[in-house]
C-alpha cells in the first residue's frame, strides 16, 4: 500500500512537470511485435527492457516468463524513471529454471543505467553446483543513479558447490547484489525497499548486498530469511572498484528491516561454522543501522573489517532488537589481529536477549581486535543460560580502551555475582567485580529489565522497569524514534533499549 501511494504521487508530480507517461504492457500471450499497448501487449519483459522511454511504466501482466533481463534503458531526471512493475493485483514471475548462469550473471540485470524502478515481480529458481559460476536474482553494476528494487520477491538462488575440502572458498551466488565496479562514477540514490529475499543458498557471498563505489543508498523494510550465508551486507576494499579511495560502500541507511533464520552452519563454503550475520558492514563508512529486529542468525549485527589496514568506520547502530542470535548479539573489531579495524562507531540503545545460543563464548557483546573511539552504551542486554555478557578478545587498556562502555542495564537469571565478563587474558566473574577491575559500564546497572514477555517474543517494559528513564542522551546519537517509530526522548527522558514507554 506503501509503495502504490508512492507511485500514485510520483504520477502526479510527473504530470505536474510535462513529463511523459506512457503505459506499455507485457504479457505472456502477447507478441514482441505489437505496439505494447493493453490490448495488444509485448510478449517479453526483455523487449520492453529494451524500448521502454524515460517517464514512462512497463506494466507485467501475471504470469511465469522464463527469461533472463537486461535492462538496457534509462530514464533520466527531466523525463522521469522508467518502472517496470506487476500488473496491479497480479504477479509477474522471473522464473530461471531452465537457465544456467553464464559466469557471474543475474535474472535481472541493470548494468550502467539510471532512473530506473523495478518493482513487485518475483524472481526465482536459478542454480548452479560449478564455483566459477555465480547465480544472482537482482545485480545492478557498473554507475548509475536513482534506481530503485521495491517489493520483489527473490528466492531460490542457488550456489551448491561442495567446497568442504576448502572451508571459505565456496562458490558465490546473490539474491540482490549492487556492485559499484566504476572507479569515477558511483551507482548513487539507490533504494531498495520492501522486498522478501529468502529460500536462498549463497555460497560464500551474501543474500542482499552493497559493495564497492556505491553512496547515497537506503536498505529499508525488507524481510531477508532462510539463507545460508550473511542477510544484509555493506562492504568495502574488496576490488570491487579500481581505485582503493572509491572503494567503500558509504553514506547508507539500513533501516526497518526484519533478518531471521541465516546461519552458514552447513553450508558447504563453511563447514559446520556458525559464523554468518544478519546484518554486516565489512568495511563500509557513514553506515545508519535502526530500527531492525534480528532473530535466530548467527551473528546479529557485526562491524568489522575483513582486510588488513582496512576500517569499518563511523557506523551508528541504534534501537535495534537482536535476540537467540546463535553467536554474539554484537560484534565489532577487526576479524582477526592481522585483519581490519573498527573505529568511531556506536552501538546505543539496542535490546539484546539471549544470544550466543550455540554457547560459543562469543557472549552478548564482543569485541575484537584493532579498535578505537567505539561506543556502547543504552543498551539492553539480558544474557542466556550462561550468563556472558560480554568477550574482549583484545587486551584491554584502561587509558586507551577499544571501547566506552556505559549507561547500559545487564542481566541474566543467575544474578549478577554469576555474570562473566571475558577478556583477553581472563574472565571475571561478577558485575561489581567486572566494573572496578576494568572501569567499565561505571553507570551501567544489573537489574532484572522486566519485559513484558520475552517468552512471546515481546521485549517492550512493563511499569516501573529499571530501564525506564535510565539512558544517558549525552551527545550521542541516539535517534528521533524508537523500534516502535514513537518519539525517542519522552518528557526529556530517554528508557534503555529499543523501546521507548510513554
């Protein structure tokens, strides 16, 4: 509903301007050499994809079409997008079945285009077991600006290559992928929104994706689940773009987004590691992370780089809600101490519950190596069984901590003398302990939060929780809306978590 008031404006503001708004249609009975119109539509989404003019809307009878799409057409900003769409009430299937990647290669494919809207299709069924072929559902690549993926359905991409004999060089497969591969032009004003990015089997890549010389984007309200390998990933220094100081997702949002059930625990590439994300920066900068519920992945949310000398840097991640997360609830540092930094980032007012179900020791809250000027704090965090709050695997230096730590409100049912802390060298049990020991969390509390019913799946706080009114605002970034979407500060207070009470 969202997205057909969004289209009903953009007509409307189209017209205002004079632009042209011409409706052609596709349907599986038609014929390619037909005029497009509803009574006599195009037979191929290809060849509209190959004649469609700026301003004007594709519209995709239902029905399966077994084609492989490369839109070789751009709107423009005088003229408008052009937007290829279902039928409205009906869905058009990209359906692959009985095609096999030729190399790296997508159902849909926008390379080097612009104004460009693709929207309510369901792309599907592409597979391969050879690891020099990469199946995608979406891939955008090259430049561009103003393009937009809303409310596609992608699944079954599929990369099987048994690379057991080799953990971490498995083959690569996408559901949606956006490379920035140009070393002057980035893809810019990108939007991918509301799609459902599932069912699929990446390999060693990831199921929805940014990477390279690629700013401006916004990742929001998507549903991204039942996948083998990392949900939503933001990436950076990986050659996507010929020139290192481009190369480096930036300037994004990922925002509303739902990520449950991704874990690379049987994935050939990986073996039996649980070692996937739900949401990943691996390098990127200038990164808004808000307002997304994480569940049953491996890591939930992890900042950290990947290549040595390489930062994931400036990332906010806030009022979030992350639980039974198999690994850590939060990672951040680099991924081992050779490799990669994390630096001026922010992890404040999320809620996370009962992570690291797979009793790895990553805890709730872990930090890794190669760290500077992070932030933790406002956080909610109510350990498992266990009752690990947290794992610094890097030595700690009280006048130069990889992390500030405070303001926020542990627990666990054990209590807080059973609480553990892990560091580098060892662990500490008890939370007074753990405070004086480090100067950690010196205003942080361990209080039973008192949620309303986590059992259910509700995290929000009952009356008279200890989290009400608790958080510190400071001059940190701590957002204008909860998990919610209701006002963040309320009466000038701020609660811990998430959620914020009225």
């Amino acid at each position: 509903m969202k997205f057909l008031t969004a289209l009903t404006l953009w007509i409307a503001t189209a017209a205002a301007f004079g632009q042209v708004n011409t409706s052609y249609y596709v349907s599986p009975g038609g014929n390619d050499a037909n005029p497009g119109t509803q009574n006599a539509p195009w037979k191929t989404i290809q060849h509209a994809a190959d004649t469609a003019r700026a301003g004007s809307t594709v519209l995709v009878r239902g029905g399966t079409y077994e084609e492989l799409v490369r839109v070789h057409v751009s709107g423009n900003a005088s003229d408008g997008f052009i937007t290829f769409r279902s039928y409205p009430g009906e869905t058009a299937v990209l359906d692959a079945s009985r095609f096999t990647p030729s190399g790296r290669e997508g159902i849909l494919t926008i390379h080097n285009q612009s104004y460009v809207r693709f929207a309510e299709f369901e792309i599907r069924n592409f597979r391969t077991a050879d690891r020099h072929l990469s199946p995608l559902g979406i891939s955008v690549t090259g430049a561009g600006s103003h393009l937009e993926l809303l409310h596609n359905n992608v699944h079954h991409i599929e990369q099987t290559f048994e690379g057991r004999d080799a953990p971490g060089r498995g083959g690569n497969g996408f559901g949606i992928a956006v490379y920035g591969t140009d070393a002057k032009t980035p893809i810019t004003d990108l939007l991918i929104e509301g799609n459902e990015v599932h069912h699929l089997k990446t390999g060693s890549s990831e199921s929805l994706v940014v990477n390279g010389n690629v700013t401006n984007f916004r990742i929001t309200h998507n549903v991204v689940h039942d996948n083998n390998n990392i949900g939503i990933d933001v990436i950076g220094f990986e050659r996507t773009a010929p020139d290192p100081a481009v190369d480096q997702a930036r300037d994004g949002v990922v925002r509303g987004n739902l990520v449950y059930n991704i874990t690379s625990r049987g994935n050939p590439a990986y073996g039996m590691d649980q070692s996937s994300d739900g949401i990943y920066v691996d390098g990127g900068t200038r990164i808004l992370i808000e307002q997304n519920i994480i569940h049953n992945v491996d890591f939930g949310i992890e900042l950290a780089s990947e290549h040595k000398g390489r930062s994931t840097s400036y990332i906010t991640a806030r009022n979030n809600l992350i639980y039974r997360c198999h690994t850590a609830g939060v990672s951040i540092g680099g991924y081992d101490p050779e490799r990669g930094h994390t630096e001026h980032s922010a992890v404040l007012n999320n809620t996370l519950y009962q992570n690291d179900t797979s009793n790895t020791g990553s805890g709730e809250f872990q930090m890794q190596w190669n760290m500077a000027d992070n932030i933790f704090a406002n956080n909610l965090v109510y350990a498992g069984p266990r009752c690990l709050l947290s794992l610094t695997k890097t030595k700690f230096d009280k006048d130069h901590p990889p992390a500030l730590l405070d303001h926020n409100l542990y627990f666990c049912d054990k209590g807080a003398q059973a609480s553990t802390w892990t560091g580098a060298s060892e662990s500490v049990t008890g939370f007074d302990r753990y405070v004086s020991g480090t100067g950690n969390d010196a205003h942080s509390r361990f209080l039973d939060p008192h949620l309303v019913d986590p059992t259910a799946d509700n995290f929000h706080l009952q009356p008279g929780s200890p989290a009400i009114a608790a958080g510190a605002v400071q001059d940190w970034p701590v957002g204008d809306l909860d998990l919610d979407g209701m006002p963040r500060v309320h009466a000038g207070k701020l609660d811990i978590g998430c959620y914020q009470t009225k």
